[in-house]
C-alpha cells in the first residue's frame, strides 16, 4: 500500500504517445509528468486568463504597455532616475559625461541665439552689416570648434582617470552632443549647478 513504484511503473514523458492520451487513463496508472505544485499552477491559470485570444486585444496591450514605458522614460529624463533612462544616457560613465558638461559654460549652446542675430543681420539690406554677420558666423564657428576641443581633451582625459575599467565608446561624441543643446533643453535634465565640479 505504502511501497514505492517500480521502475517500469515511472514511465517518462516521451513513452506517453498521442493515441494513448485518447484512451481513458487507469486511474493507478502514472501520468508521465510531475504534478505542478499549487502556486504553479495558480500562475499559470493567471497567465492563461490574461493571455488576449484576439490579435486587436493583444496589438491594444502591446500599445498599452509602450505608452507606460515611454511616460516612464519621460519622467526618467526630467527626473535622471537611472532605472528608466534609455539606452544611450545610462550608466556612470553617461552621468559623470553629462554632469561634467552641465557643469561648465561651452560656446556650442549658445549657437542657436546667435545663429537667429546672425540671420536678421544678414538679411538687412545693408553692405557693412552683411560683411558684420559673414565675419561673426566665422567667429561663432572657430569658437566653438575650439572650445569644443578643450571639452573633449578635457573629457577624454577625466573619463580615463575615473573610468580607467569601464567601455568609454562613444562617450566624448555624446558629451559633444549635449554642448550644442540649451541647458534648460537638455535630456536628462541636469543634475548639476554650472561651477560644480562632478
């Protein structure tokens, strides 16, 4: 009554064919397969019940839940929660790039002002103020690729002191990036006062 099956008894899954699983089942008679513990069990009706049986419904919660992932992305971006950022802004060495960029003045963020005083110059019908806005979008552009050289020797180099272990690819080009940007208009929002050092 107690004892144990015998081995013939235990049969393994792959033994149980098809036609088999037509006839009725000897209630002694094993059934191929460890019975699910109960918690397992219970998941799997869970999920069965949510599973969509129509495609409408299932394309409705893929949209559902890309609209949840995107407004949390969002908040990530205004807020710098790492949990929720993309792809490209996470990890330490993308928040000590962008924290060393919002942290300093660079030309490259005050292009488009600028570039909109360079245009109205250039538009009045005057010689000298014509020459003016040529030689000033010459200027504005040395400046900015100057300076845009001393922030990337500068990163470049913090990078390879504090990082010395971690994957630097394409950091120096992201930090490029986010000078040209308004401060006010960057994503992630800045973390850090200008003058404070990350």
């Amino acid at each position: 009554m107690f004892r144990s099956r015998s081995k013939e008894e235990k049969a393994p899954t792959d033994k149980v064919t098809a036609d088999l699983s037509k006839q009725p089942r000897d209630p002694e008679a094993p059934k191929g397969r460890p019975t699910p513990k109960r918690s397992e069990a219970q998941t799997q009706r869970r999920r069965a019940a949510t599973v969509p049986t129509d495609r409408k419904e299932a394309a409705k919660r893929q949209r559902e839940a890309r609209r949840t992932d995107l407004a949390r992305q969002r908040e990530a971006l205004a807020s710098g929660d790492e949990r929720y950022l993309p792809a490209r802004d996470k990890g330490p060495v993308r928040r000590f790039v962008r924290d060393f960029v919002d942290s300093r003045f660079a030309i490259a963020e005050f292009f488009l002002p600028m570039a909109v005083v360079i245009l109205v110059l250039s538009m009045i019908r005057v010689p000298s103020l014509q020459n003016i806005s040529l030689l000033l979008w010459l200027g504005v552009i040395v400046l900015i690729v100057i300076d845009s050289i001393g922030i990337w020797l500068r990163l470049k180099k913090q990078l390879s002191e504090r990082f010395p272990n971690e994957p630097k690819r394409g950091a120096v080009a992201y930090g490029l990036m986010r000078t040209l940007q308004m401060r006010r208009l960057r994503l992630p929002k800045p973390q850090v006062k200008r003058g404070e050092r990350p």
